[in-house]
C-alpha cells in the first residue's frame, strides 16, 4: 500500500466547497457580530460625512438669488404645513362624524330698553372669555388650546316683532333629546333672541357644556343687573339632538386639501436643492423657523432614510465580504487535514469513522453527517480491524488529542490485535515495536490533524518499510 501515498503532494489538494461552507456557518457567531459591527459603522460613516457636509456648508456654500426665493418659499410653506398638520391633530371638529354630530342649543329672550345693544354684546361675547372656556374644556375633559374649544361654541343675535301668539320652537326631529320651550313674553316691541350653540362627539358631554354655559349666562344677568338696572332674560329653549351636518365634512375636506397642498409645494421646491443646498436650507431656514428638522426627513419622501439604509447595507456587505475573505485565506492556509476524501487521495483506505464524545447532534453536524456519510461505532470499527488479515496492528495516535487518545485505548481493550502507540517520528520505541508489527493504522481527527505530521509519519513508515493498512477518523 505504501506506493500510492508515495506519490501524494500538497499542492494538489482541492477544495471543497460544500466543506468550506460548513466550516463558516461553523462560525456565525463572528458573521453576526460581523454584521452588526458594518450596520453600525456605515450608518456612522452616513451620519459623520452629512454632519461635516452641513457644517461645509454653513461656511462655504452661497446659493444664487433664485435657490436663495425658493428656500424662503419653502419654508413658509412648510410652516403653514405643520400648523394645518397640528390643526388635524388636536381640533375636535377634525374628529367628528359629520353624519351623527350633537348639537345642544341654548336660546333667550332678552328685553332691556335702551341697554338691549349692550348688553346683547355682552352676552354674546361670553363665549370668548377665557374663563368660561376653560370650563368648557374641564366639562368636556380636554387638554388643548383654547381655539379649539372655541370652534365648539358660538352665539348669535337677532331681533323680531312678537305678539300674544308667537312662541319659539326649535325645528327638531325624533332624536331630541332634552327639550324645553317658552313662550315669549307679549310686548309690542323691538325683541333680541340670543342663541348659544355647542357641539360635540357624544350626548353627554355635549349636555355638560351646555350646562356650562347655562350657569354662566345666569352668573353673568345677575352681575349685569347691578350695571344696567333690572331688565328682562327669559329662556326660551335647552335642546341638545343628534343631526347631519355637511358643514364639518366641508372643514375636513378643506383642511385636508390644504395639507396637500402645502405638502406639494413644500415638497417640490425641496426636491429641486443640491445636497450642499439642503443642508443650507435645513440649518438656515428651517432652524431658524424652529421647524421639526426630523419631520423634514420624513416628508421628503424618504430620501435621507433611504441614504441611512444604503449606507447600512454598504457597511454589512463590506464586512460580510471582509470576513469571507478572511476565512477563505485562513481554510486555505490551514494546515490540517479537513477532510477524509483528503485522506483518500493520498490512497490510504478508510478503515471507519468514529464520532468523539463531545459532538453533539446539532442541524450542521447532521447535515456534514450526510454529506461524509455516517460515522460507525467502535464496536465496527474493532470488528473491521479484527476480520483483517494481520495478526498484530499498531494503532499509531496523537496523545495530544485527548478524542483520539481515549478512543484508541477503548479500541485496545475491545481488540486484541491493537496495541496504541504514540507517533513513530516522535517516539523511538513506538518506532521499534511498529518495526515488528504487521502493520500500523493512522488515526486522524479531521481539522486537527496536521498534513505535514501525516506526511511525515507515512515518510517514516516508507524508510523504515512498515506497511500502513489504512486511518480511522474521529470527527469531535
């Protein structure tokens, strides 16, 4: 057997790739640490190189008279963007279902002679007061600015001749559902009907504020009776109803329409500025305008995420592609032996192989099972050396390898034909005993040992004319 091995030479190895890639997904802790480290370096990369853009920028660029309108422009626009956007976002009129809006309805008859001008603006302007609209918002549990209260609320004034006959009604339908009506006193005269109007997502806070201005209308005629002497304030109606009211659809589809167009416009002029530009007009104008600058990545269609995102896969296909290499020149400079086909191409028969104690079945080790086949026992393997023809076989291991070392003593006690030694070039009286022998076998513990050791053993075995029968893998 020894003239097949003779002619093996190392240069010759092949690789192989289904191995080569066993031996990185061996190694996916460093992959994935190799990714995070790109995905954090190119986004760093991203961030310092538009940080000293802008900073480059700030010193150096002069934009021409035209980009100079358009930058102004834009951020005009892109100011009245956010206040619509803030509109949208806390008006309660933005909120409500135009087809089910509760509208409460508060009326009075006022009569004050000469004062009846007056105090008509008096009472009208009590919506407005601050006060009263707080307690609009606590009565309807909200938290927001006073202009949005106020689109809730509202009064108006008219006057008419009335008689004995004439009675206020309100034009309602089968949804009222508080109502109630007053006639109007009878006299001849010029008469004012103060209205109070509110409305509201649900019945019963619609009914709570309704209450609030009912307390404040009644606080307020007392305090005005000390002023402008006694006078006449009758209620005539306190109605709240569900209705259908296309003016709040109107709103939200004119404020919807805004938004757009504010959105296109702003987007169209930022679209037409340099990189050097942008950054210009972001610290320039959209700073000094204290303008969300975050919201300005976000409006301009994604273009700054979709730089960040292109620079994070840069950074993790970089690195991804600097550790395949680094892998692939240290599997090419290994010097060990990776697999038994390389054994094989030396012309030595593999007797069997052997799975050490500390393999453990995990999906990688089962699919590289398939792929070299199944490993046998050490019950086999003993009974294939057994049945071989010579009598007395040396079973030549590294004692450094503590698998191969416990395997070839177990080896020993199940087969009186085996007798472990230690490496012949390394052990003289190993070297001796194996000259009496009838041969020796090599075992070898692929991705350990090294090619040269083998090598060498086989050259020893050559020179002093010992016959090699054949290797027994052990795979940890």
């Amino acid at each position: 057997m020894n003239e097949h091995y003779e002619n093996y030479e190392m240069d010759e190895m092949e690789i192989d790739l289904i191995d080569f890639l066993f031996y990185l997904l061996r190694r996916w802790k460093s992959l994935v640490a190799m990714i995070l480290l790109g995905a954090i370096l190119g986004s760093a990369f991203y961030v310092v190189k538009t940080t000293k853009a802008a900073n480059a920028v700030v010193e150096d660029y002069q934009p021409d008279a035209n980009t100079e309108a358009n930058m102004k422009l834009a951020a005009q626009y892109r100011k009245l963007y956010d206040q619509q956007m803030d509109y949208n976002e806390h008006s309660i009129v933005m909120q409500m279902d135009p087809n089910q809006v509760y509208e409460g309805t508060l009326t009075y008859y006022l009569a004050a002679g000469e004062q009846t001008e007056r105090l008509t603006q008096l009472f009208t302007d009590i919506v407005n007061d601050p006060a009263v609209l707080e307690e609009l918002k606590e009565a309807a549990g909200l938290d927001c600015k006073d202009q949005y209260v106020k689109e809730l609320v509202s009064s108006t004034m008219s006057q008419k001749n009335v008689n004995e006959s004439s009675v206020v009604s309100g034009n309602l339908d089968n949804n009222v559902v508080n109502q109630m009506q007053a006639v109007v006193p009878t006299d001849d005269i010029s008469n004012t009907v103060i209205t109070y109007q509110v409305a509201y997502l649900n019945q019963e806070t619609c009914e709570k504020m309704v209450m609030v201005l009912q307390k404040t209308v009644e606080s307020a005629a007392q305090t005005y009776v000390d002023t402008y002497g006694e006078y006449e304030l009758e209620q005539l109606q306190n109605v709240v109803a569900v209705t259908v009211d296309e003016k709040y659809l109107e709103k939200q589809k004119s404020s919807a329409t805004l938004m757009d167009s504010y959105l296109t416009k702003l987007v169209t002029l930022e679209n037409t500025f340099s990189d050097m530009g942008k950054a210009y007009y972001q610290s320039e104008y959209l700073t000094a305008e204290d303008v969300d600058v975050e919201q300005l990545q976000e409006v301009h269609n994604g273009i700054a995420a979709k730089d960040m995102v292109k620079w994070l896969i840069v950074g993790v296909l970089g690195f991804v592609l600097l550790w395949g290499a680094y892998y692939f020149l240290k599997y090419l400079l290994d010097p060990s032996i990776k697999t038994l086909d390389e054994v094989k191409q030396m012309g030595l028969p593999v007797i069997g192989s052997i799975a050490g104690g500390n393999r453990h079945s995990t999906i990688l080790n089962r699919l590289e099972e398939k792929k070299n086949g199944h490993y046998g026992s050490v019950d086999y393997v003993s009974l294939a050396i057994d049945i071989l023809p010579e009598k007395k076989l040396f079973l030549v291991t590294d004692f450094d390898e503590a698998a191969a070392k416990q395997l070839s003593e177990l080896l020993e006690q199940k087969n009186e034909k085996i007798r472990t030694v230690h490496l012949l070039q390394a052990d003289a009286n190993a070297l001796e005993l194996a000259k009496e022998s009838d041969g020796i076998i090599l075992e070898i513990v692929p991705k350990k040992t090294d090619k040269k050791q083998i090598i060498r053993e086989l050259e020893v075995c050559k020179m002093q004319k010992i016959v090699v029968i054949g290797v027994i893998g052990i795979f940890e």
